[in-house]
C-alpha cells in the first residue's frame, strides 16, 4: 500500500469546460485527501482540452495530467483506458474517483481489469476510515431498498460517484499547482471503433439536475396530457419536470426525465412530487431536496414518510387549486 499515495479524479469535459461532475469529484476528492493526508490530482483526457489544467486547479486540485491527443476527440473505450492505465501506472494513486456517467460506467471497471483491481459502481457517498485509511465505498444494493458499505484492499481503488453525491468547492482562481504533460503514446490500428455520428439531444428549458424546483409525477398521472399540467407549474415556478420509471416507460415524458436509482439524482430547493408513491428506488433519486411537497389519494403512500409537507386528495383537484394559488400570490 506504501506504493499508493493520493486521490486522483477523472475529469469529464463538456462544451469547452469541465463538466458539473468533474468539479463535484474535486470536491468530494478534496476532503478524501485531506482525510489522507495526501494530494489530489486530476486527469485530463481529450483534444484540445489543455487550457482545462487552470479550472481543475481552481477547482482544488494540487496536480493535473494532461494527455492531449487527435485521437482523443471522442470517447473510445480503447483509446481512454489505454491512457488512463498509462497515467495510473505513473502516478499510483490509492484512489480514482470517476463520475458514475456513461463514460465512467464503460471505463471504470475495463480500467480495475487492466490494473488487477475492484471497481464499485454508481456510489451515493465515501469516507476513509480512521483506522485502516481504506475508502469506504457507500452505494444502493437490494434494487435501492438499502445500502451497503464496501471496502476494497487492492489497488486502486476504484469508484464511480452519481452526479450530486458530493459538492464542489468555491473555485479559487489563485490557486497554483503542478502540470503534467503525458504523452498518449496511442497506435491508430488499435483503437477498434470509430464515432460514426453524434446526435445532441435538445433540452428546452432548464436542464433537470441543474433545476432548484422539480415538478415531478408518477403513474398516477396517467398520461402524457397530465404531464403537460405538471409542466405548466413548473414553468411557473422556472423549474423542471421530472418523472418515476413507469411514466417514461410508457412514453409520456422523454426517458431524460426519470429521477431515481436508473435515473437521474436531483437536489433541488423544493420537490413537488405529484401522484407517485415514492418507492425506495424513486427516492435514491430525490431525497437530497431540501424540501418534498407531495400529493397522493393515498395516505398510505411512503412519499408522505418522505415529504415535508402533504396533501391527501386527487391531484386533479388540488394541483390546479394550488397552481392558481401560486399565480396569485407571485402576480402580488
């Protein structure tokens, strides 16, 4: 283990800056190595992404790699584990923290295989414990019913983090850290795939896990109509609308809009959750609001263990009384 020193954090780029998963890594990742003791450092793989190195330190890391390549313009499983096996092997950190997205979903466990390691997916929280300095790696088992607390002993270890786990820190643009040039060192004739077409999905509105409201409905909506009632208020509340599994299934709402533990985690200001029973599954999406409003016929309904404040009726009814109700009060 002497070998192994520090946290290290893949950082994802997205639209010329780092990615809001990126920056909450750093946060989380910060507090891991301080616990430690030891640095915390970031990587930075792709084309063009160099001038990324000054917001990673900003961001709290004390050093960055920067492997900057043509062949690195897009996601390829190929080319980035290669590379991140190349960086691990020069750095040795105890720790590599990705973001639990589809890229870190693909190359966080190729990565464990390639470096003899454990990888644990999609975790809700971590902590070193006091003891024997090893990562505590929290995360839903048991279909979200409950969580569980793993530890690895080899290493790296290696973890994915859901968006919103952690928190990032004030950027701190005096910061001055160390960067490191990498070179990929990749051979074309091994990258096996190649990026045909990319199709970006358009977002109309507010992006869901940046929302500080969420209007979110369930199978008791009933259908894709109901849903447009849902959206109403949360255009007047300048929030967003989410859904339960069943309700995009079901094509009602974009598959975008599930929240929950195959679904998006959200920690918005206040929560309207709206005609859904708030299953365990549904609530590893959505119990960091501040605030749960909710209203279901049934009182009964587990959302109401969950909710601040409730409403026991049909939705029907009460949601366009409070959706006036509101109008009135924000026309004042």
């Amino acid at each position: 283990m002497a070998e192994y020193k520090g946290v290290m954090i893949f950082g994802e780029a997205k639209e010329g800056k780092l990615a809001s998963i990126a920056t909450e890594l750093l946060g989380g990742g910060r507090k891991l190595a301080s616990d430690l003791g030891q640095e915390l450092s970031a990587v930075l793989v792709g084309c063009g992404i160099s001038s990324l190195a000054q917001e990673a330190i900003a961001f709290g890391a004390d050093k960055v790699y920067v492997v900057d390549d043509p062949l690195l313009q897009d996601y390829q499983t190929d080319s980035y584990v290669s590379v991140m096996e190349k960086v691990a092997g020069q750095a040795m950190p105890q720790v590599i923290l990705m973001g639990q997205t589809s890229t870190g979903r693909d190359l966080a466990p190729r990565l464990a295989f390639r470096l003899n390691t454990t990888a644990s997916l999609g975790c809700l929280e971590l902590a070193i414990d006091p003891q024997s300095k090893l990562l505590l790696q929290t995360k839903p088992v048991y279909g979200g019913n409950a969580q569980a607390v793993f530890v690895s002993e080899s290493f790296p270890q290696i973890v994915t983090v859901r968006a919103k786990a952690m928190t990032p820190q004030e950027p701190d643009k005096s910061r001055k850290s160390e960067v490191i040039k990498i070179d990929a060192g990749l051979d074309p004739s091994a990258i096996r795939t190649k990026v045909v077409e990319k199709v970006t999905e358009k977002v109309e509105g507010i992006k869901l896990e940046d929302a500080e409201v969420v209007v979110s409905g369930g199978r008791g909506i009933g259908s894709a109509e109901g849903f447009e009632q849902l959206a109403e208020l949360a255009k007047t509340l300048k929030g967003a609308v989410g859904a339960t599994r069943p309700p995009c299934d079901n094509g009602w709402v974009p598959a975008g809009a599930q929240i929950g533990l195959t679904g998006k985690i959200v920690t918005p200001e206040l929560y309207i959750a709206v005609a859904l029973s708030g299953s365990s599954q549904h609530m590893s999406g959505c119990s960091g609001a501040k605030t749960i409003v909710t209203i279901n016929k049934d009182p009964e309904a587990n959302i109401f263990r969950e909710a601040r404040f409730g409403v026991v009726g049909d939705w029907k009814k009460v949601l366009p009384a409070f959706a006036d109700k509101l109008k009135e009060l924000l026309a004042k």
